[in-house]
C-alpha cells in the first residue's frame, strides 16, 4: 500500500508533496494498469495569486484529485516547510510521460484542445508512440454535450485538455460528473511543445528554473501576468503564503 502524500497549503491552495514525477505516474495509472478516477492540476505562483484572488478559481483548484507543484517558487517554499527533498514536476513533462504510461498498458487516450493542425499532430505523434488515441476534438468546438457523447463512445480513460487555463479547468469540472471513471489532466500549451509549434526553453534555463523568464523574452506580452508572480514573492518573504 502506497504511504498517504503529504501537502502543504500555500495560500488557500493545497499542494501535494509529491517526491518525483515517477510516484505521481504510478499513482495515476497503477502497477496493474489501472487509472485513477479524477483530475490533476499543475500549481505555480500564477494560480495560487489567482485563487486568492478568485473564490471560484479556489475552489475549482480545490476539487482537483491531484494538485502537483510545476511552479519552482511553489516547489522552494515546500521544500522550506517540509525540509525534505522535493522535485519541480513540470506539467508537459509529466504529460508525456503519462502518455508513454498509457501506451504501456493500453490504457485508452481521448485528446481535447488545441487548433485542428496542432492536435491532428500530436494524434498522429502520439500513436506513432504506440499510444492508443481513441478520439480527439479541438479546442474550437461548439457543442459540448456531442463533445460529451464522442468521449463516452470511445471508452477512452485518460482525457488531457489543452485549452488553457482557467477554461481547460472549468471544462473538466463540467465533465468530470459524466464521466466518473476517467482520469483528466489539463496540459495548456503542452500539445504545441510536443508537436513543435512553440519552442520549450533551452535545457540550461530550465535547470536554472528559468523557463518563466525565457517565455517572458519570447512574449513580452505576458509581462502582465509576471506581475503575479512578484507579488507571490513578496508575499512569501513577508511570511503571507
């Protein structure tokens, strides 16, 4: 029997303590080949000043079976309070990684999000990778209840939505009840990165934990939403998170 996961709450969200991303895999889609009823979410500082923010995007994080820390500044902060080891999680990685996972025990892949290039590829990559992609829907559809029906006549288990937050999140909110048995994992932009339509940053800014910074010289556009997470660092030296 797998030993309970610790957490810590920072804000008023509460973050699992996953030790590393091969635990999280495992607990997702077990040993046998069996997947975890729920959902799962990626938590960084950006989402953690949203829901202070936001009532209802608190309580959408939450419902989420699984909350993981994707953010370093949300990893270092519990790593800090747990004082014990503890790996950043990023979420396209672990995407992937899940993706291979279902490949390995069959495990069937319904795709949502994206534009129809973008998931045509990836359906196409990801089946060349042996993964069972039973059914896919861009991000542009129109009628979410015929979105609903393909879902459940595909018997598809594991459901990755690319469409961003927070409407990737309040669309799994929405299904979840429908389709209680299957596993939802909100990717944002992880279809373009896979397929190489968006460049993920260079491998020495990610282990510098730098990727946020990297994405902010690619789209300077996103210097609003940075403003976020300089508030969340104040926050945490003033000892408010």
């Amino acid at each position: 029997m797998n030993s309970p996961i610790a957490s810590v709450c920072i804000g008023p969200v509460e973050v699992g303590a996953w030790q590393h991303q091969q635990q999280l895999l495992e607990h997702i889609i077990d040993h046998e080949g069996q997947v975890l009823a729920g959902s799962a979410i990626a938590i960084n500082p950006e989402k953690v000043m949203a829901a202070r923010a936001e009532p209802e995007v608190a309580r959408m994080l939450g419902n989420a079976s699984i909350r993981y820390a994707d953010g370093i500044g949300v990893v270092m902060l519990m790593r800090r309070r747990l004082q014990q080891p503890l790996q950043r999680i990023p979420g396209c990685e672990l995407w992937q990684q899940l993706m291979l996972r279902c490949a390995r025990f069959d495990v069937p892949v319904y795709l949502v999000g994206a534009k129809a290039n973008v998931l045509a590829q990836t359906r196409d990559k990801l089946q060349q990778q042996q993964v069972p992609v039973v059914g896919a829907t861009d991000g542009y559809f129109e009628d979410e209840q015929q979105l609903l029906a393909d879902i459940r006549q595909s018997g598809a288990k594991v459901i990755p939505v690319a469409m961003g937050s927070p409407r990737q999140e309040r669309l799994i909110e929405r299904l979840r009840p429908e389709l209680p048995g299957c596993f939802f994992m909100g990717v944002g932009g992880s279809f373009d990165v896979f397929t190489g339509q968006v460049k993920r940053a260079p491998d020495l800014w990610c282990r510098l934990h730098l990727e946020w910074a990297y994405r902010l010289c690619k789209q300077p556009s996103r210097l609003g939403r940075q403003g976020r997470l300089f508030n969340y660092l104040w926050l945490v030296l003033r000892g408010k998170l």
